[in-house]
C-alpha cells in the first residue's frame, strides 16, 4: 500500500536534513527565519523514524499475521536488501577517502574517529547499539539503530493483532509511548531530542518506531475512525506546535506526539495538502529520500577533504551537488 503524501513528506524531510547539515555553509543572505527552520532539521529524522513504523507496519503486518515463521525471514531479507547496499557502498566510500587522508594528505592522519573497531561495527550495522560515536559515514547512525528495531518488529506486528478491536488502546499506547519517551530524555537532563545520540539513539528510535507502528495499525484497523477525526487531529497538531515554536519547551515533550498526529491527519484526509505532497517531483524525492539521506554527508567530506580548509568556500557547490 502507497500513500503519495507520505512520500512527498519523506522527500521534503530528506532534504531537511541535507540543508541542516549545510547550514554553517550558509551566508547571511539566507533569511533568518528561514535558518531557523533549517536548524531544526534534526527533527527530520524524528518524522522518518515515525513514518518507518507506519508504513513497514502497513507492509507486513497482514503476512506476519497469517503465516509468521515464513514472514519473519522474508521481512528480514527484504529490510536488509533495501538498506544494507547503500550503506556498504558509502562505506567504501569513506575507506577512500580515509586512505586518501592517510597516505595522500599533507598530515598523513585520518581524523580520530575513523577507527577499524568503528568500521566493522559498521559494516555490521551495529555500531549505535553500544554507544559509539557518530563517525565514517555519519548519517548511518539511524540505519544503525533503526535495524536494531526491526528486530523486535515482527513480534510487535504479530502482538498487535490483540488491539484490533481497541481504538482507546491504541490512543493509550500511542500516549504512553511518548510519555515514556519525554520522561527518559527529561531524567537524563538533555534539553533536546537531537542531542546525544550516541546514547540516546536506541531510545529515540524505539519509542517513536513504536508509536508509527500504533497509528499505522489504527489506520489498518480503524481507518474510518481516523476519517472522521482528522480535522481535530489537524487542530492538535498545530495546537502542540504553539508551544514548541513560542516557548522553550524541550522538543521531546511535543514532537513525537507532533509528528504522530500529523501521519495520521495525512494518512486519510482529501485536503489540498495531500494533492501537493502527491506531485510527482515530490513523490519522486521520497523514493530516493534514503540515498538522498545517506549520500549527502560523503558529498559534503569529499568537497571539504578535496578542495579547502575554509568550509564556507564550498556552501554554493555543496548545496547543487548534494
């Protein structure tokens, strides 16, 4: 099942990043408003998180229902073809570019990060589950983590069947997954949802998988219900943006729930916005949103490592290469 808006949304959310990433490239022509919004760019990957559970929830949940042990293993594969190529040719990449630091550059010295224990983690996808640092190819943090959920993803699709009936049990783990979440960020005395992610990750991807996961089974299961309330969750999702952009409110506290709703709003309204989010160009982005995400930051280390010092020199050529 494809929702076109959902993604026009990832395609949007893509480039998010890409231009979050870029932001100290940018000169002060660029509008101030505008930087602000790209300095938030981090959520991005809180919405692609969201949206993962949602949409794998509605690609698998009827075969792990019906015949799980066969299931299991096609979702395994299927999970694995679709992220692991990219990610091993990126990391050739960042192996070229490590050779070219140790054996061609001036210092003769890779950056400290660049470690062998690191690259095998990596290689193996495993290098969020212990805490590592965010290094060679910097975006694979969340494939990382995200791979470490999709091995509990089968049991949850299969445990869900029990909630069919529920649409107050969906709404109560949907809140719960969020309040979990804000108040494992809040004991830990971070003030953003973006910060520490070498800790961190596993916490933020599992709980906000889980809560796409939850509303993509109320879509499954009680669409109509989410038909007939999409107004008041549009008005909910801007009501909780109020506070985050007006107040210092930490944006774990409103996000995930932010993002939930708006899924769930786009998932079924006929607005315009869904017409605009359904246009080819950004259908077409959203296709690509993962290569998109996983080869901007290369672009970015290649441009800086091959042609200057000063970062700022690049911010035109990054931003139309990437």
């Amino acid at each position: 099942m494809k929702l076109n808006q959902l993604a026009g949304l990832r395609g949007i959310c893509a480039w998010w990043v890409v231009f979050y990433h870029s932001l100290h490239l940018m000169n002060d022509t660029v509008p101030g408003p505008v930087k602000t919004f790209l300095a938030h760019g981090y959520l991005a990957v809180d919405l692609f998180f969201l949206l993962s559970g949602f949409v794998i929830f509605l690609s698998y949940h009827a075969a792990l229902t019906k015949n799980f042990p066969h299931s299991v293993g096609k979702f395994y594969w299927n999970r694995f073809s679709r992220i692991y190529p990219l990610h091993f040719v990126m990391l050739g990449g960042y192996l070229a570019l490590f050779a070219a630091f140790t054996y061609l550059s001036n210092s003769r010295t890779a950056p400290d990060t660049y470690t062998w224990t690191a690259f095998i983690q990596s290689m193996f996808l495993v290098h969020m589950w212990f805490g590592g640092d965010l290094t060679w190819n910097v975006p694979s943090w969340s494939i990382s983590s995200e791979w470490f959920v999709y091995l509990f993803f089968p049991l949850m699709a299969f445990s869900l069947r029990k909630l069919r009936g529920g649409i107050v049990a969906h709404l109560l783990c949907i809140a719960l997954a969020a309040a979990v979440l804000y108040l494992i960020y809040a004991k830990s005395g971070l003030r953003s949802i973006g910060a520490d992610i070498s800790h961190m990750a596993l916490v933020r991807t599992m709980f906000e998988f889980l809560m796409g996961v939850f509303v993509g089974s109320l879509y499954v299961n009680h669409r109509g219900f989410l038909e007939r309330n999409s107004t008041p969750a549009l008005a909910a999702f801007l009501g909780l943006c109020v506070p985050y952009v007006f107040t210092s409110t930490p944006d774990y506290a409103l996000i995930p729930l932010t993002f939930a709703l708006l899924i769930a709003y786009l998932s079924v309204t006929t607005s315009g916005i869904t017409a605009a989010l359904s246009t080819p160009v950004l259908v077409y982005l959203g296709e690509i949103s993962y290569s998109t995400y996983m080869v901007h930051y290369l672009v970015y280390d290649l441009l800086k490592a091959a042609f200057v010092s000063d970062t700022h020199q690049i911010n035109q050529w990054y931003l139309w290469l990437s």
